[in-house]
C-alpha cells in the first residue's frame, strides 16, 4: 500500500491546509499503536504551530497507549539521541514558517518506508489503551554533554560564527560550542514563531556569510529549522556545502566507506576514487544514507544539502555533531575551512523547483532525460526528482563549466513544465 501521509522526511504540510490537528492527533495514536506503548519523548522546534500541534500529538499517541514525555524545544537530533524507546518531533525543519511536521524515531532511527506504510494503516485501528503526559526536563543538558563529550574536541582561539535559524539549535549550540571553549558570534538566536528559516540558516547563507565577514571569524556554521542539517561558510563567507564537509571529514576521519546521494558533486565522486574511498550512491534522503550505512558497516555519510551523518556515537544526522567534528577537522589539522575545503574540485552546478500541478514523470519525460543523458557520458549529468515535501519537481544539471550547465538545466525545465506545468 503506497503511503499517503508520509513523504520523504515524516509528514509535511501548511498548517490548518495539508496539516491539521486532527490529522497529527491520529498519527500519534498509530504510531503508539504500531510501537505497542513504549515511552516517547516528543520535541519540537520554535514555530508559532508548534504548542498546538504538541499538544495533539500528545494526546494521540496517549491514546494510543504511550507513556509521553514533553522535551519542549529539541533538536530533532537530540529527540533521536535521548529517546530510549522511540521519539516524536514537532517540525517542518527547513520550510518556511508557514509549514509543520511529524517525525517520528524507533530507537533512535527514523521510520523505514514499510514501517510508515504499516503506521498509516493504523490510522482506524481502534484501541482502548490509556498511556500518559508529563514534561521531562533536562534535555537540553544532557544533549549538549552527550554531544560535546563524543564528537568535540577543545576549541579555544576558534572564532565561529553561528546561525541557529531562529530554530531549535538557538540554544543549544551555543552551549555547545561555549562548553568547549570556542570565542563565539551568534545570530539567528531570536525565535519569534514566525521568522524560523527565514533570511537566515542553512538554508539562506547570506546572514552567515555577512556575519563571517565582518566579524573576522575563522568559520561560520549554519543550521536549518530543526537542526538536524548544517552548512558552512570559511572566514571569507564562502559557502562549504554538504558535499564539501563529508569529503574533509572523509580525509581527517579516515573512513573507508562513504554513503551520498544522487545530488552529490561530480567532484566528490573523483576525489573519493583517488583517495580509495568507496561510494554507495542513494535516492535522496538522509534515512535512505542511514540506510545505506547500516547495510554496508559504514559510519559516515550526507547530502549535499547538509545532512550529515557520523554513527560512531549516534543513530542519525545530527547538524550540531556534524559541526563539532569540522571544528574538530580544522584544528586537529591546523589549517583553515578553506584550504581544506580545496581538496575536492566542486563541479558547476544548475538547479531550478519547477512548481508543477502533479508530480508523477510520465513515461516521455523518463525517456528524454535518460537520452540526454546518454549524450552527457562522463561529462556531466542530469537528475529530476519530484520533491517529498513540496509540490515542486527538482532540477539539478551538472557539467565542466556553469554556461553548459545552466543551458542543460534550462532545457530540463522547459521539458517539465511541457509535460507537467
């Protein structure tokens, strides 16, 4: 049975339009039905929805039999990493405000497709459990000293400019980095409910690279909405995608194995065979990387988009663990972000979201794309997926220099909207 709800990251909608409080309240009451009443702990990030939404799921998942406990404002990785039995997180992650989510852990890994298609057939399962509801505290502490104590290293004479995305890291991660000594300038640390992701984080670099700029620092580290993503900038402001910091990682960790996705940089793929690295390619999405990870004995993976993930100490991506190993990587290595960064050649590339009606590729399109493709070789490369969590479909060309590849992803675009528009 194809899912109904769940996308490629839990379930994502505008709320009160795809996402309503009915809908989050069933949910939890199939989730706690399928996960036969074990203790949840359920977060969330800083948007205005947030408390409603809690408070719905909350009640599904009591009735659905679950022992509830509220963590308040969490990282979606620290929900996974401090859930013992299972977890829940109220977000949308990088979407804009107007958008919320669910996510949900089973001892601290994320849903499996089959195991989201067995939730939602739950969805009218009745049941005559009673669990409960209570807050927890401490959270917050006990994520900062877990992460700091397996992923840090001393960070004194570091200057790091954070970008918290008015998200659930704004107090976190600089307890973090404080912790470990860093000389610190935070921004994107004043949640309102209504400015998460906005102008700021990982998903707008332009705050982070001003900011790194101008406050002489020796990197910026920028987080999305839930913080389970993470970018950064070097002392210049230049961005280091998520390609980028898996390849320094790679190197400085010593890793024989890496686990990307298809958006992952040509580039990356020819510094990895040089250095002896073995690549597993997934459809994107940071759980397919886990996946892939778990099925293969590795420990490192990510997205170019900053999922990052390290399993030496923790169950998923984790944006502020992620940070502290680069941190980590520059010191250890006394080099600055941006001469580690030049040991991967970054291949230009075009992407365009062409909103679409419906996202399904019919048949043609599959076949015009895979003949361009055939026509690129080795000398660059085309993806187009439709997004799990938009109604848009992705675009990405990729060759030797940026003309080529705006050209390619021009023609992609118009093929879309021919056939989807």
């Amino acid at each position: 049975m194809p899912r109904r709800y769940f996308g490629t990251d839990g379930v994502r909608g505008v709320v009160g339009d795809d996402l309503t409080e009915d809908l989050v309240e069933r949910l939890g009451r199939a989730f706690a039905v399928w996960n036969d009443g074990d203790e949840i702990l359920l977060g969330r990030d800083t948007r205005a929805s947030g408390p409603a939404l809690e408070h719905a799921l909350a009640q599904g998942l009591a009735s659905g039999g679950a022992e509830v406990s509220l963590g308040g404002v969490l990282p979606t990785p620290a929900v996974a990493l401090l859930g013992r039995d299972a977890g829940a997180v109220v977000s949308a992650s990088h979407n804009p405000p107007e958008y919320n989510g669910i996510k949900f852990f089973h001892q601290g890994l994320k849903l499996t497709d089959d195991e989201e298609e067995r939730v939602e057939a739950l969805f009218d399962e009745p049941t005559s459990a009673e669990g409960s509801i209570a807050e927890t505290f401490g959270c917050q502490e006990r994520y900062v000293e877990l992460v700091c104590e397996r992923f840090g290293t001393p960070l004194a004479g570091l200057r790091v400019a954070l970008d918290c995305a008015h998200g659930a890291m704004y107090e976190v991660a600089p307890a973090a980095f404080e912790r470990l000594g860093a000389d610190l300038v935070v921004v994107g640390n004043e949640p309102n409910g209504a400015n998460i992701n906005e102008g700021c984080g990982a998903t707008d670099l332009s705050l982070l690279s001003r900011v790194a700029r101008e406050q002489e620092v020796d990197l910026g580290i920028a987080f999305d909405g839930d913080g389970d993503r993470m970018l950064a900038v070097d002392a210049g402001g230049n961005e280091v995608d998520g390609d980028q910091i898996v390849a320094i990682l790679a190197l400085h960790l010593g890793v024989d194995l890496v686990a990307v996705t298809q958006m992952t940089n040509l580039g990356f793929h020819r510094l990895m065979g040089d250095r002896g690295i073995r690549v597993v390619t997934t459809d994107v999405g940071d759980r397919y990387v886990l996946e892939a990870l778990r099925r293969e004995g590795g420990v490192l993976g990510g997205e170019q988009s900053g999922h990052l993930i390290y399993l030496r100490g923790h169950t998923t991506g984790d944006g502020l663990a992620a940070a502290l190993l680069l941190c980590r990587a520059v010191v250890e290595q006394e080099q600055p972000l941006s001469s580690l960064a030049t040991a991967m050649t970054r291949y230009p590339q075009a992407k365009a979201n062409v909103a679409v009606e419906r996202k399904e590729l019919p048949e043609s399109l599959l076949a015009e794309i895979e003949r361009i493709r055939a026509e690129l070789g080795e000398e660059g490369r085309v993806l187009v997926r439709p997004s799990g969590t938009e109604p848009v479909v992705r675009v990405l060309a990729e060759a030797e220099t940026p003309r080529i590849a705006g050209d390619l992803c021009a023609r992609i675009v118009t093929l879309v909207q021919r056939e989807l528009g």
